[in-house]
C-alpha cells in the first residue's frame, strides 16, 4: 500500500509540475492564460521590484538547496527516497505557481518589433527555445528527471539503475540545452516590458549560479570524464570549444 500511495503522490506531482510548466510557456511568452508576465494589477515601481525580486528568489533557493547532496541526505531521512525527487519537483511546482500568481508587472515597453512577419518570428524562436528544454530532458530521460522513473521502480520492486554519462544530440554541442533553450524562451520576446526584462535578466544570472552547481555536482559524480566533457564541448553556445 505504501508503494501504491507513493506511486500516485508521484503522478500527481508529476501533472502538477506539467500543468506549471505549460502555464509557464504560456505566462512568459504572453499568450492564452488568463495572467501573463504583463497582464495583472499595476503595483507601485519599487514594489513590483522588491515582490518580483522576492519571489525569484526564493524559486532560485528553493530550486538549488533542495538538489544539492547535503540536503538530500538530510531530507531523505524524513521524506523515503523514492518520493524524494517528486517531493522536489512538487515544490518547484509551487514556488512556480507562487510567482505566477503574485507577480507585478511592470508594463513599461523596452522595445517593440513593429514588423509582424518579424514579430510572429521572435516568437516562433522563443517557441522553438521552449522546444529544446521539453526535448533536451527526455533526451536524459525525462521520468527520471521529474520523479516518475522513481516510484515506477519502487513500485515494482526494482532498484534505481546506476547513473550513467551519456551525450545524446543536443549535449554533444552544449552541455546544457536545457538552460539555453529556457535563455532563448526568455529573450526572444518581439515586446520586451521592464517586467519582461527584468525576470530574463534575472533568471539568467540565476541560470549561470545553476551551472556551476549542477557541474561541481556532475564532476563528483562521473569525475574525469566529465571534465574531458567539459573541456571538448562549450557550456550554452553551440558548436563552440570551451576555452
């Protein structure tokens, strides 16, 4: 039964997460949902700074203390290991759908592309950066990723295969697609509000914080040869060798 319980706590975490991240397509790039990245009430500049602010970081704090190893082994003691990551995903979840929902707009426009042919294809590629980060994880085995893999095994009574370094399309290029598509999602926006600018701005800089964690991890992780890994291939821009 407790198989079973975790099972469905990772499905729900799961289509949990989905949903968020379609809303988050849909949310940046200013289309069908019914609240926007520039839609909502208008606050006060220096409120709508500090709020915005706040609410990336705590995404940012979340997202990387509770993957890190230190805080695994903690949390593992309390939450079973099978339903760790979903727990994870969960509640990257709700720190997504928290900034959703609080966010303020700042409608001021940066910049406007008044041709519509070249206006529908900034969105179009922005579409296409969204494309590469859906593909980029199933690629590296997307179940996995998000908690599914997990409870789909502890439910069957089979343990976790050993991790294994693979570079499938995408990474043999960059080492992360997944970040370089969610920089494209962001940047390529035919209107660019101060909103806009500063959640793209910002979740950069949060993206460049990400790789040099998630790479010290991998380095622990698969040792020498992920830093032949790094040494052959570029970090986010394609087909360019690391210095």
């Amino acid at each position: 039964m407790g198989r079973l319980i975790a099972f469905i706590y990772g499905l729900v975490s799961y289509a949990i997460f989905f949903v968020t991240f379609l809303y988050a397509v849909g949310f940046v790039a200013g289309l069908v949902v019914p609240k926007t990245i520039d839609t909502g009430a208008i606050a006060p500049t220096t409120e709508a700074l500090i709020v915005n602010l706040l609410l990336m970081s705590l995404f940012a704090i979340q997202h990387s203390v509770m993957a890190r190893k230190p805080f695994k082994l903690w949390w593992t003691q309390f939450v079973p290991k099978s339903v760790e990551r979903s727990t994870y995903v969960l509640f990257s979840s709700f720190a997504l759908a928290l900034l959703f929902w609080q966010w303020r707009p700042l409608p001021a426009v940066v910049w406007q592309i008044a041709n519509p042919q070249l206006a529908m294809a900034i969105t179009a590629l922005a579409f296409v950066g969204w494309l590469i980060v859906l593909t980029s994880t199933y690629l590296i085995n997307h179940f996995e990723l998000f908690g599914l893999h997990q409870v789909i095994n502890n439910l069957t009574g089979r343990e976790m295969p050993a991790p294994l370094f693979r570079t499938p399309l995408y990474y043999k290029f960059v080492r992360h697609p997944i970040y370089l598509g969610f920089i494209i999602a962001f940047w390529a926006a035919p209107t660019m509000t101060v909103g806009h600018l500063l959640f793209a701005a910002v979740t950069t800089a949060y993206i460049f914080v990400g790789i040099l964690l998630e790479e010290r991890d991998l380095v622990d992780l698969f040792g020498d040869e992920y830093l032949r890994y790094k040494q052959r291939v570029s970090m986010l821009v394609p087909w360019r060798k690391s210095a």
